[in-house]
C-alpha cells in the first residue's frame, strides 16, 4: 500500500467513473434534440433513460459478482468499451431503436464502473482512510454531470448532435488507454483473487443479504432519496427549466453546474454526521426527503412561473439527495458482515435508480397523455403539463417514507434484541439541551468560584 502508488490508482479509477457518470448524464440535456432528431414523443424520450437506468440496476448485483472473480481492471476497462460504443451507436442513430440501442449498451458499461472503483479503495488503502476516500470518489465521479452540463451541452448546441457524442466516445477511449496501461486490481504481494463461489453458494449469500432488515433500510434510503435528484439531472430538469420555466440556456447550465457543486459539497458533511451520529442516520434521510417534497410542492404549486431564488433552492434540495443516498450503503456496510457487502451493496444501489427509472417513464407518460387530450394546447413541455406530470414524484416519496419507517421498526427490534437500544429523536433532542444547560452552569460556577479564591 504504497501511499503515491495508490493514489495514482485511485486517480485512474476515479477518471473512469468521472467518464461513466458523464455518459450516464448527457442525455439529460439533449431531451429537447433528441425529440427533433429522432421525430418522438416525450413518452419515448423517457424510455431512452428508463431503459438505459434498467440496464443499470438490473445489472448491480451480477456485476459485484463478476468484479470479485475478475477484477476492477476488466471490468471498469470492459465498461468504458460499452459505453463508448454506445455512444458511438447514438452519434449516428436517426431512430428511437438506435438511439435507445446506444443507450443500453451506455447503461450497461457505466454498471461495471461504479462498483468497480469502490472496490479498489479497500484494497489499496490503509482501513482509517477507507471512508474519506469513498466520500472523495463519490464526490470526484460528480464532475462528469458537471462536464455534460457544460462542456458537452455547449458543443452540442454549437457544433450539433454527432461532434458532441462523438466527443463522449473518445472520452471513453482515453478512459480504456488509462485503465489497462496503469490501474492494477491490488498492491503486489496481495493474495490473489478467490475463485467463484457457485451459483448455490451465490444464491445464499444474496437471500442472507435481503433478509437482513438493514439491507433494506439502505435499499429503501436509496430509493427515496435519490430519485428525484436522477430524474432532474438526467432527462427533465433541463427541459423543465428551458421550456417551462422559459429560462435561457445559460442560465440552465449555471443551474445545473450548481447541482453538481452543491452535491460535491455535501458528501462531507454527510460523512462526518454519519460518523458522529450512527444512530441518526434513518432521521437525516427522512429530512431530506421531506425537503425535497417541500421543494417540489413550492415550486409547482405557484400559478405562474417560479422566481430564480426558488429554483435555486429546489436545484440545492435535490442536489444533497445524491450524497445523502451514500447513507444507504452506509446501512449495507453495518449490518452484513465483510464477505456480504458487495452483494448488500448491490442490492442497495438498486433502489435509487428503480424509482427513478419508474418516475422518468410515468413523467414521460403523463405528458404524452395531457398533450393528446388538448389539455397542453400543443405544448408538449409547458408548465401546465409539467406541472402535473412531475407530481408523480409525491406518491414515490410517500411510499419510500412508509417502507423507511415500517423497515427501521424491525432494524430497531433486532437492535435491541442485541442490547442496543434507540431513544427516540426527540428525548435525546432534550437530553443534550439538559447536558449543555448543565456544562454551563457548572462552567459559571467553576469561573465564580476561582474569582473568590483569588480575592
């Protein structure tokens, strides 16, 4: 564990997922081309992420499977063969087939990063620095959505559909020349990777993981929490916010930028109140959902368009999702032992993008519908008909709010069970004002008592 060594691999790594996640993201600002391009409705723009964040999810687990036999090299380089590939297919594509081909084979290489640079960390790190590392990979992976907010919107607007997607391919291409010429799977002398364990053995291990009730605590935070943050960044934020809320273009890419930076900003603070208050971390999650409920409900629930101030505290709400979904993997991690945390992992970094798959498509839907019977009076991505659509969001924020609460109940029961007992939020709210009243008063008597000595 060559401390500069493994920051160079670490550095490897972390370009490839910067690369993965701009892939993950272009579409979401080319909605408004790609309707033009490929002559479709919103309903089957939807269907170029919704299918792209199936692929993504539908392949976590099996891709923590594969990693662990053939390690993070192969797969983050086998990865960013997809995606470039697949970018390439969408440079050319003037039809939803080969549009949504390209998005597929995308969605499945950026399936093989992610977990795939997790996993270096552990082994090239020394365990105190495990977690900082994580947060920084988290937090260095966003400026690929930073990238295709700028860079690549600007190129697509400029130079047109082919040169910028062109662009995103030899991204990848730079990607596979790093990873294979410099990224190693372990430090030398490390024991070599186990064999296969078996579909048996495979199949226990992922029931064990599901059953344990923190598991799906992680699962539940991800699916909450994230969700929204997805759809916005990666297919309706950008035509919400030019479209319907007439914003020029400049100032949606200074939006979105925000996004990012705020998001990058977070992931610390998160880290460091998971670390101090492990019992909390199921409270902090629910306020955030909260917060993103109200954030909606401010913006949609206005008559006329909503004032910039307001948009940029919906962009800053939806932004902390992102790293407050890490708390999920967070659960994964305490409550599965070490052979059962890629799978936990997988299982948890499911939930986030199922429900945003499932918003992105009944947004889509929703539009679709309104257009057809006259009610958006021929305007596609007018505020009427987003308005509505995007309250779709409030039934998925409901339903992860109930799964949190009736699945904490049982990670609770089992926690004491083993002797370890939860106060609830509002008692130890009180019990801490009690402690701090009491430090200062013994502090001032301590003070008046010295001051009599003296004299």
């Amino acid at each position: 564990m060559n401390a500069p060594r493994a920051w160079l691999i670490w550095t490897i790594g972390v370009f490839a997922y910067l690369v993965a996640v701009a892939q993950r993201t272009s579409f979401g600002v080319a909605g408004l081309e790609a309707t033009e391009r490929f002559h479709a409705s919103a309903a089957a723009i939807s269907f170029f992420t919704v299918l792209q964040l199936l692929v993504y999810a539908g392949l976590q687990i099996p891709v923590g499977v594969l990693v662990d036999r053939f390690g993070s090299r192969a797969m983050v380089a086998g990865g960013a063969v997809l995606m470039g590939l697949g970018q390439l297919q969408l440079a050319f594509a003037d039809s939803v087939p080969g549009g949504v081909l390209g998005r597929v084979l995308v969605g499945a290489g950026d399936a093989m990063t992610f977990i795939s640079v997790i996993r270096l960390v552990p082994l090239w790190f020394a365990p105190a620095k495990v977690p900082l590392v994580t947060q920084l990979t988290g937090m260095c992976g966003q400026l690929g959505q930073l990238f295709s907010v700028v860079p690549f919107a600007l190129l697509l607007h400029s130079a047109g559909w082919t040169p910028a997607f062109l662009t995103l391919a030899a991204m990848s291409v730079v990607a596979i020349v790093l990873v294979l010429a410099l990224l190693r799977d372990a430090p030398p002398g490390h024991p070599p990777k186990e064999t296969g364990q078996g579909l048996r053995a495979t199949g226990v291990s992922l029931s064990r993981a599901w059953k344990q009730p923190g598991t799906r605590l992680g699962l539940w935070s991800h699916f909450t929490v994230q969700f929204s943050g997805n759809l916005f960044a990666m297919t309706w934020g950008y035509p919400f916010l030019l479209s319907a809320q007439g914003l020029d273009a400049g100032t949606v890419s200074a939006l979105m930028a925000l996004f990012v930076a705020t998001a990058i900003v977070a992931g610390p603070g998160f880290g460091r109140f998971v670390s101090k208050h492990p019992m909390r971390r199921s409270a902090m999650v629910l306020l955030i959902t909260l917060a993103t409920a109200l954030a909606w409900a401010a913006v949609l629930l206005l008559p006329e368009r909503a004032p910039l101030w307001l948009l940029v505290i919906l962009v800053v709400v939806l932004a902390v999702g992102g790293p407050g979904s890490m708390i999920g993997f967070d659960f994964a991690r305490t409550f599965n032992p070490s052979h059962r945390i890629g799978t936990a992992t997988g299982i948890v970094n499911v939930g986030g993008f199922i429900a945003a798959l499932v918003a992105i498509y009944l947004i889509g839907l929703v539009l679709d519908l309104l257009n057809a019977s006259g009610f958006s009076d021929g305007d596609l991505y007018g505020l009427a008909p987003f308005r509505i659509a995007l309250s779709v969001q409030f039934v998925l924020l409901a339903l992860g709010t109930v799964l949190i609460l009736v699945t904490r109940r049982k990670v609770r029961r089992q926690m004491a069970a083993q002797g370890i007992h939860v106060a609830p939020l509002v008692a130890t709210l009180a019990r801490q004002r009690r402690e701090r009243i009491e430090r200062r008063r013994a502090s001032r008597s301590d003070e008046a008592d010295e001051q009599q000595n003296s004299h």
